[in-house]
C-alpha cells in the first residue's frame, strides 16, 4: 500500500513538473517573438509607410544621428593626438636621460637623433615669441613700424611708395591671392571646427566667406606674417576676431575671441576755430552715420576764440531738435587755435567713470560706420593703438575739369590714383584709449598753432610698449580744402604746409598736365 501512495505522489509530481514546464517554454516563446513589420512602420512613421514627411524625420534623426557619432570620433582622435604627444615626449625625455648617463641602448641611437615633432612646434613658438604679435616692442622711430596691408577677398589695401603704385591692388596675381586666400580658408576651418564648437558655447552659425569683413597682415621678414581676420558675429554689433601667424610655415591659432562693440563709446573729439561751412559738412556725415545708424559715441567740441560760436551752438541745438541726440560737449577757449591743445583738453574734459575710446577727428574728415568699427576693433586699452592711414582727396576742379559743376560728394569718395592718395605722412586721425593718453603723458602742450604734435605723440606710442597699428582705412577720408600756409610759421613747419599743399593739389600726372598744358595746346594746334 505505500508503495501505492509513493507511485501516486510521484506521477502527480511529474505531472506538475510537465506543466511548468510547458508554462516555461510558453513564457520563452512570448519573450522572444519579433514584432511585426506594421508596428515597426508604424513606430517610425507615425503618418503611414507612404508619408513624405515620416521620410525625411527619418532621414534627419539618422543624420543627426551620424553628425554625433563624427563628433564623437573627432573628440577621440584629438585625444589620441595628445596622448601621443604625451607618450613621444616622456619617450623622448627617457632617451634624453639615458644619453646623458650613457646607457643608450644599441639601435636606438637613430631614434634619439630624429627631429620630433615638438622640436618643431616649439621653434615655431619661439618665432611667434620673438615676433611681435601678441604685444609691442620698442621702436627708434616713425619710420621703423611695420605697416598693415588691409585686405577683403577682392582687394588690398596697401602703403607702396613710388608713383606707378596703386593704393587699392586687385587680387590678380596668384601667389598673393592663394596666400591670402588659403589663410581666409584657414581661419573658417578654425571657426568651424570641434575645438572652436567646444570653447565657444554662444556660437549659433556655420561660418562662411560671405561673414569675412576686413583682414590685415603684414610681414616680418626674419619672423613671418601675422594675419587678423574680423569675421561677423551673430548680431550687427557682434564680430569675431581671429589672430593667425604664419611663421614662414602653416598659420597657428594665436587667439580667437568673440567681441561685443555695443557698450564700447567712441568720444570723437575737433578742434575748430571758425570754418563754420565746414562744420556743418562734418555734422551732416555725423548725422547720417552715428545718429541714423544709433552708433554708440559722444561729440566734443574744442572752439578757440569768440567769433563764430554762437553759430556752433546753433548748430548742436538744431541737431538736438531734430534728432533728439544730446551727447555733445562744447568747450570754449579763448587763446589762439592750437591743435594739440585743443585735443588734450578734449580728452581730459571726460568726467565718467568709465574708460572711454578716443577719436581724434578734423573738421575735414568724412568718415564711415565701416570705420568706427576698425576704430574699436583695433585699439585696446593697456594694449594697441589704431593710426589709420587715410585717404586724402585731390582738389575736385582738377580731377573733374569743373569747379561749377561737381559730382555728388559720395561720388567722389572713390579710392583711386587719379582721385586721391593715402596720406601716409600723417598721424592726426587715431583711436586711442584715454588710459593710455594720459599714462603715456598726452600731447607737447609747448607746441602753438599747426603741425608736429601728432608726430611727437606717435613717437611717445613708438617708444613704448603698446602695438601701434598702422593700416589704411577705407572708411575715412581727408576732403579736399584749400590751405594756406602762414608767413610766421617758422621755416620747418613753413615747408611742411607747402608740401602738403601741393600733395593735395593733384596726382603727379595731373599736374604735369596743368604745367605742361600750352606745349600740349600748340602740340594739338600743329
């Protein structure tokens, strides 16, 4: 009988293993069954298998999908490039020490004798030390500073002494445009790349030829080229300046930054003293370029003398009137027109807190929004200053054959040999922090009447250690005026004013036209 009971207790036991078995096996089947074709079309393509725009979310999660997983191996493989590096410097210094002791294993003699690769590196450091790139370094003179050639991709701008040169050269030879180029190039495959993604979070676009402004560069023939290439930035006060050098090899990243022009006040400071018919030519072009285009300046003017001034207030409170802009300084000084004095007084009458960008300016001047821009992407305080190189025009009656009948005066802002020069000799035009204005002493206060002191304040710059940025500007223009040269001047400064004055009269071949005009008459007679 127990072994009855047992036999039974068994076969049920079997039983109930046979079923959890089957349940097992039921579970496994369900677990693993693949869904169907619809529910994936379905997951996917939530309009149906035919929808156009289900394709193309598809297509753009796989292409976002494909745009991480390169970034993600460009991150790697710039790991693996600094891993190495580490690794063949360590390597490097082992064999460096094993040299000294003298227990250089046999067959590696060829390895320690190889040039690496941060031998390289570290002359081409030394070359961007030793040049001046990042900071200025002591001059003798005026004569001695390197200029900067300013360029876009169509045209240089340049300082060429000689009478056969051009100041605004095409781009036609090859090796001058594939070097200038090759290095916009450049400087968008930095602006582009992961690095610069990496350091610079705020950038919102893929940057372009069409977003490169204005570059300058200039060459150091025992050292190499440096290159500043402004880019456009997000807004139309946003700019991104990027600082390349080229040390007779390929350019190196010096520094890349992003900077913001909207808090950054232009004080443009004239002396007058009269010339009232050209001061309100100057407040027309201040109109038109800082108040229309709310450019962010103040206006001081430095008046010598009584006669004439109630005109110039008249003038500053119609332009309050009309436009509502109220940033103006006017200051009165009764002693004799000095132009030093004037300036010097003007920048020290700024009585904010804050430091203030200073442009020296004439009565004469017509200047560009273009311009202001250089003006505060080129000067840094406790660093660099801008003398822009303007361009100074030649008497119109001359150039158009008719003093009744002229040309529009935006007509006849045009860069050319027959129409102008740049006036290189000059130093007055300049943007400067007031910091580095009163630190590096201001003008020679001794200095009366015209000329020389902007000559002695560029040497000061000179002497110093800031970067003096020399460059033609396309954007600031000297307009033609007559001039005449007082008898009291003493004689250095008397014939200065006369080659001046016959500068801006005409272009060489002009004048040897005016000179030689009856030879050419009884030439055309015969």
């Amino acid at each position: 009988m127990f072994r009855r009971w047992l036999l039974g207790l068994m076969a049920r036991f079997g039983l109930i293993g046979v079923g959890f078995s089957c349940c097992l096996l039921l579970l496994y089947l369900l677990a693993c069954k693949p869904a169907s074709n619809s529910k994936k079309q379905s997951l996917l393509w939530p309009e149906g298998t035919t929808s156009k725009e289900g394709f193309m979310a598809l297509l753009q999660e796989r292409e976002d999908s494909h745009r991480h997983y390169i970034n993600s191996l460009t991150k790697q493989i710039a790991e693996l490039k600094d891993a190495l590096q580490e690794r063949t410097q360590q390597l490097q210094e082992s064999l460096d020490k094993a040299k000294a002791k003298g227990i250089l294993p046999q067959g590696l003699e060829s390895l320690h004798k190889a040039t690496m690769q941060s031998d390289l590196k570290e002359f081409f450091r030394s070359q961007l030390n030793q040049a001046e790139v990042t900071s200025g370094v002591s001059l003798p003179s005026e004569y001695a500073v390197i200029p900067f050639d300013a360029f876009t991709l169509q045209t240089v701008y340049q300082l060429e002494t000689g009478l056969s040169k051009h100041p605004a050269e095409r781009l036609v030879r090859k090796d001058r445009k594939d070097e200038l180029i090759s290095t916009v190039e450049t400087a968008l495959h930095i602006l582009n790349g992961p690095q610069q993604h990496h350091e610079d979070t705020r950038r919102k676009h893929t940057y372009s030829p069409a977003d490169f402004i204005q570059g300058l560069t200039r060459t150091e023939r025992n050292r190499g080229t440096v290159y500043e290439l402004m880019f456009k930035g997000d807004g139309p006060q946003d700019f991104t300046q990027l600082l390349l050098f080229r040390p007779f090899g390929p350019p190196m990243k010096v520094k890349s930054e992003s900077v913001n022009t909207r808090s950054t006040v232009i004080n443009i400071i004239i002396p007058l003293s009269k010339r009232m018919e050209a001061f309100r030519r100057f407040m027309g072009n201040f109109r038109a370029v800082c108040i229309q285009q709310n450019i962010k300046v103040h206006l001081t003017v430095v008046y010598f003398g009584k006669d004439e001034v109630d005109q110039v207030k008249s003038v500053l409170d119609q332009t309050t009137r009309e436009t509502r802009f109220r940033s103006f300084t006017l200051i009165q000084l009764n002693e004799d027109f000095s132009r030093g004095r004037g300036l010097d007084v003007g920048a020290r009458a700024w009585r904010r807190r804050q430091n203030v960008l200073l442009f020296y300016c004439d009565v004469d001047i017509h200047f560009t929004a273009d311009f202001l821009t250089s003006c505060r992407m080129n000067a840094e305080p406790g660093k660099k200053v801008f003398y822009p190189v303007l361009f100074s025009q030649y008497n119109p009656a001359v150039i158009y054959r008719n003093s009744t009948h002229l040309p529009p005066l935006q007509q006849q802002l045009v860069i050319s040999q027959e129409t102008g020069f740049w006036r290189d000799f000059g130093f007055g035009m300049t943007c400067q922090y007031r910091s580095d204005f009163i630190n590096i002493g201001g003008f020679d206060r001794s200095i009366k009447g015209w000329g020389l002191e902007d000559v002695h304040l560029y040497r000061k710059y000179l002497h110093s250690k800031l970067m003096v940025i020399r460059s033609p500007s396309r954007g600031l223009f000297h307009l033609w005026h007559t001039k005449s040269c007082a008898d009291e001047l003493p004689p250095d400064k008397y014939k200065m004013c006369m080659q001046t004055k016959a500068m801006n009269e005409a272009s060489h071949g002009q004048l040897g036209e005016l000179y030689f005009r009856r030879e050419k008459e009884r030439h055309l007679d015969r």
